[in-house]
C-alpha cells in the first residue's frame, strides 16, 4: 500500500464517525446557550448525533447554513462568527468581527455572509469560504433585522436613525441604498419568504412600517399605526421575535407586543383581519409548514405552555406543558413534526402535530435555538 | 492494519470519488431519457459529477427524494422503481412495479412511496427503505395526478372512471376516501405548495376541477368551465404538465391547452384574473422561488424557445432560444439561477435568472427532467 493511501486511511479513520451521516438533508443544530455549544441532531432518527463546543457566548445565538448544507454560520452574542463543518462536526473557522452582535443572514448564492452589530454598529460581510472581510458598512448606528433578499441583496435597519439599508452585492462595489422615516427606533424585522415585504418592528412608538422591496424606489408603509405597546401602557415581559412572524395563506400571524394576543393581517393590504387572546404574552408565532396551524410560545412567567391555533377559524385548539421555559419551536420541513426547546428541563421534545402525541426527548444543554438543514434553501432565515 | 480495516479500506477505496461528496443539499438529478441513466449534478459548482446507468425505459420519467436527500426513488415509463444512493452513487433497490407507470410521491414522513399505473391500473405504496409493497390499491382504471398530501396522505385520479382518490395512510388499514365526479378524463393534476389545493386537468371536457383538502368531506369545485382545448377546437401539440403550474403570490399561473397562452388563477376564488399570450403552447409554466417571474417553455416545434413572464405587469420581459427541445427547467431552491435541458443539444444550460447570462453548459445525454434535492423538503415536488 501506498504512503498516501495510508495517510487516507488515517484520515477516513479518524473521520468515522462522521462518516455515518453523509447525506445532510435532515439534519440540525440546536443552540445549547449557557456552555457555549451546538448540538447536531437528524431529525429522521429522532436523536442527538454530536456536540460541537468552543463557539463562545452564545445566548441569543442564531446561524445560517450553505446551499450544500454542510456548512453552518453561527452569530455569537459576542460578536464571534463561528463556521462548523457539520458532516465533520469541526469548527473550521472563527473570526471574532465585533464586540456584540445581533444575527446574520447568507446571501442567495451562499457566497457572502452577512453579520448585524451594536457595538461598533453597523453591518460586517464576509466571504462564505475564508470568513475574510469583503465590506464593512458603518451606518451610524445599531443595527438589527438583517435578512438576506433575493438578488444578493441583505437588508438592514438602524435603531439609532430609523433608516432601513438595502445592499445590492450583486453589483461591485455593492450599491447601497438609504430608506429614512421607518419611524423610531426598530427593534427586530423580517422579510417574507418570497423576499418581497419587509417589516419592522418599533420600539419607540405604536405600530410596524412595511418595505415593498419589489417597487423600484421603496417607501415605508405604515401598518397598523394605533397599535402597540404604548396602547394600555402594559409591562412587555420580553419583546417578541418577529423572525418568528408567520405568513399563513394570505395573512400574517404577529405576536402582540405587551399584549397577550397575536394579531392577524392581511398580507396584501396591510391591514388587521382578526386578534386571537392567549395564555401569555407571545414570543414566536410560527406557523407549520402548510399554513393550517400556528404555535405561539410565551414570555416569563407564563413561558411553560404551548397554544396551537387553527388557522381558518383563529381559535386555539390545542394547548399543553411541555416544561419549564419553552424558548423555540422548529417543524420538520414538511411539518409533521415539531422539536421544542425546553432550556429549564435540558431537554428537546419532539411532537407529533397532528394528534400532538409526544415522539421523543433528547437531552441538550439549555437548548434555544433549534435550526434545520432545510433553512438552508429558504429566503430570510 | 487489522482485517476489517483493510476491508473497510478497500471499500472507501473503490467509493474515494463518492466521499467528496458528503453534503448533498446542493445536489441533483437530470433524467437522461434515451439511455436508461440518471446524471449527478452539483448546483453551487455547476458541474456534472457522475452517471448512472441502468434504470430502464425512462421516457417521461420522474423522482423523488427522501428526507435527508441521500435517498432517489426514480420512477420509470416501464414501471420500473429504481432506488438510488446518491452519496455511493448507486443503484440501491429496483423494483418492475407494474407493466407501465406514470410518476409517484413519497409521503410526508418519508417512509412510504407511492407509484401511480396505467397499466394495470391503481396506485402500488412501498416502503420507502425496502422497496417492499404495503398496500396496493386497484382503482378500476388507469391513475394520474397522484401526489402527497400532508398528514401521510396520497392524493391521485382516475382517468376512466373521473374519481379522486384521498388515502390516509396514518391509519392502519389505510383509510381511503372517493370523491366522484371530478370530470370527464382527468389527465393529471397538481397539489398546491401548502398541500391544501389539489387540481385536475380534464381531457374530456373544458375546464378543470378543485378539492379543497382542507374541507372534512372535499367536494369537486368547477374551475374556469367555459375555457379548455374543446373552445376553438385548436390542435394541441404535447399536453401541458400540471406540475409545472406556478403559484405566485395570490395567483396560480397556468399553461392553457391548445392555445399559445397562460391562464392566471385567484388561488382563492379561483376565478380568472388575466391571460398572457406566449409564442406557442406552452408546456411547463414555473415560478421563480419569489414569485416574480414565470418562465415558460413551448411545444413542438416552437420548443427551442424560452419566455420570461413579469408577475407583476403579466408581460412578457424577455425571449431567448437555449437551443432545440428544450424540455424541462429547475430553478435553484432561493431562485437565483435556473438550470435547462436541451435534448437535442445533448446539453443543459444554466442561467443567471436576473441578468439572463448563460453561466455554464454541461452535457448531457438526451437531458430531460432537471431534479434538484432540495424538493425533499416540499410538499408535492
């Protein structure tokens, strides 16, 4: 045998384990917040497959995967870039780009990488394969509610100045874009999954403002002015992520801020088509797969429960306990399952969703966010 | 060196060109129609990795993928169900399931596969790891349009008999249920991207017909009766392919018969909302992933011709000519490129979906159905 034979051997050898799971398609990673690790978990199986440490602060952590889905980007509380190597479970690069920082997204082809800051604000890109800097885009500010749009564009908004950024990468250098008055200061948007309308979220008065990122020169739309939290004045126990708003059909499902409802609207006309009341205060509204259900998850203290809520009559027709602090859902992609984070109990739980039967339960560190594979071939997440 | 070291040496040996491959979430099969193959493509790199040969006749050939995208159920015109690896690039499993066949699906939980006959008749479902028959279910004629539904659900029609049939296959005995009088001579059907709207086409006479699958008990809904091939008694070159109508936003895009034009559709009334006259009858009508464009191909022998549909204005916003018979598109999952089989250039052409260019051409034997794995993450693809 051949000296570079053994030294694939060696290689192949110590990658054995790895090498059980060469198709990527179902697999996942779970967000373990309080040791600084991701939990990599195949959704087929049912089961936990590894432990990936060394990713730093990752309370509010979120990521990104490549088109092959084989690569994750995960965005650190603390500014770190971490790129995993999911069929290998190896950290295979880390660029620590800021002192705190608020998500990323990936651009279309999966080239560039795009992270959101507080401090410096701002937004970071970076080049999928090195992680080496390709343009640092300072604007004035923190920054929040990046999402990638169709076009190798990312879309941002500053806290500071109400102003929304569009980055056209597919242009050199990339063209940039201002949109002034999306109202005082945003906190948190989304874009819809056909890349078309972005929302925000504010913080500083009632109400959202809406972006058509279709219409040749943007301009910000005000949705549902005489709502929100100033309305009663009522404590918002955590604010709620609206990466979590779910588009059912023709209507959005927003969870309430400071309100224990979520809100319904139509995606055309922007306008409120219903309210539903539930147990708590919403954090993620989010709505499986085919659009039938929503399942709302709440803040402290009433953060145990799950409602499920159907979607062609608005009610709740379902609620249960999974356990203490419930802090994210995610379906399987074609939506006959759900995994649930329940951080206080350390486990993930694993639902049927349609007669609700538990499935199973995986021990995981403080697990938050749960992220599939398939994330990789949609817009916005 | 221990034994099954060795053993397993020789092993990864012989598969050394498969092992590179080991995120399969940007890969793809092109149907190679006249030579009983399949050829593995890679989307980021936009090149062609191998062939596999022996899947008997696949003329008018399709697949699906398993969930993990490792897994291709390829089936056959001669009723062949070939299982592929395409990690090992392999030939797994095959099955001659019946003497002539006409597409499938695999169910929401990826362990069932369900082929649809002409001859003899009905709908065969396999075990999706074993290729073993679990139920077979004669339907007194030939079966078209079969699809799966969310909740381990088939849907498929009856061409001579114009039933519907729902198989709920998350019950054991599978719970069946008919719904008569869906039209004369159904030819194929579609399910909607949520799996919430099924449609016929109907051969025999004009229109088409709609379940609601959402209802407790779906009933045929008459669907643009006055408009069909029987209106102007026109010569209809090749049959338009269901699985190609686009949803876009609040519209389904059809490809009318026997006219050289696209029908758009309220996906909620179901009422026509426009038509676009197109260069000649077209075949495959599909979406962007954003719903902005609709690319359309044509029959013979205007088939060396592609249009590019506006969704927003319903114009056409450009033409160009890949090559001669062009059969078949697929879009990249975020939509950002489009891949194009050009039989009878022996080539599959890939374009840039914003600027036009041609990026890349690959050959390819005969190509004709471009599918890509991230369809394992939808429903009715």
């Amino acid at each position: 045998m051949k000296p570079f034979a053994l030294a694939l051997v060696a290689a192949l050898w110590a990658g054995t384990a790895a090498a059980e799971t060469i198709a990527t398609g179902d697999l996942g990673l779970v967000i373990e917040r309080a040791t600084g690790s991701v939990l990599l978990v195949d959704q087929s199986d049912r089961a936990a497959l590894a432990r990936i440490e060394g990713l730093g602060d990752l309370s509010h952590a979120s990521l990104v995967y490549s088109p092959d889905e084989r690569f994750a980007y995960v965005f650190g509380r603390d500014g770190g870039l971490t790129k995993l190597d999911i069929t290998t479970r190896q950290i295979v690069g880390r660029v620590v780009q800021s002192g705190n920082a608020i998500g990323g997204a990936i651009s279309d082809d999966g080239r560039l990488v795009a992270v959101s800051n507080y401090e410096p604000g701002g937004v970071r890109v970076f080049d999928a394969d090195t992680l080496e800097m390709v343009a640092d885009l300072p604007t004035g500010g923190k920054t929040i509610g990046l999402v990638d749009a169709p076009g190798r564009r990312f879309v941002f908004t500053v806290w500071d100045t109400g102003e929304s950024w569009i980055a056209d990468f597919s242009q050199t250098p990339p063209q940039i874009t201002t949109i002034p008055g999306m109202g005082k200061n945003p906190y948190d948007a989304l874009i819809t999954g056909n890349g078309r309308t972005y929302i925000t979220g504010l913080f500083g008065e009632d109400g959202l403002t809406a972006l058509d990122l279709w219409s040749e020169a943007p301009e910000p739309i005000r949705v549902l002015p005489g709502y929100g939290r100033g309305e009663q004045e009522m404590p918002v126990y955590k604010m709620p992520h609206l990466e979590g708003w779910a588009l059912t059909g023709r209507e959005f499902v927003l969870p309430a801020v400071g309100h224990s409802q979520v809100l319904w609207i139509d995606a055309d006309t922007l306008t409120e088509t219903g309210r539903t009341q539930t147990y708590g205060q919403p954090v993620f509204a989010m709505a499986r797969p085919d659009g039938r259900q929503v399942w709302v998850n709440f803040a402290h203290p009433l953060n145990d429960t799950i409602q499920v809520i159907d979607t062609v009559t608005k009610e709740v027709i379902h609620e249960f306990k999974p356990g203490p602090a419930v802090l994210h859902m995610e379906f399987t992609p074609r939506g006959h399952e759900i995994w649930i984070s329940v951080r206080d109990a350390n486990r993930i739980m694993i639902y049927d969703t349609r007669t609700f039967e538990k499935l199973r339960e995986i021990e995981a560190e403080s697990p938050s966010g749960i992220f599939f594979t398939a994330r990789a071939h949609k817009t916005g997440l």
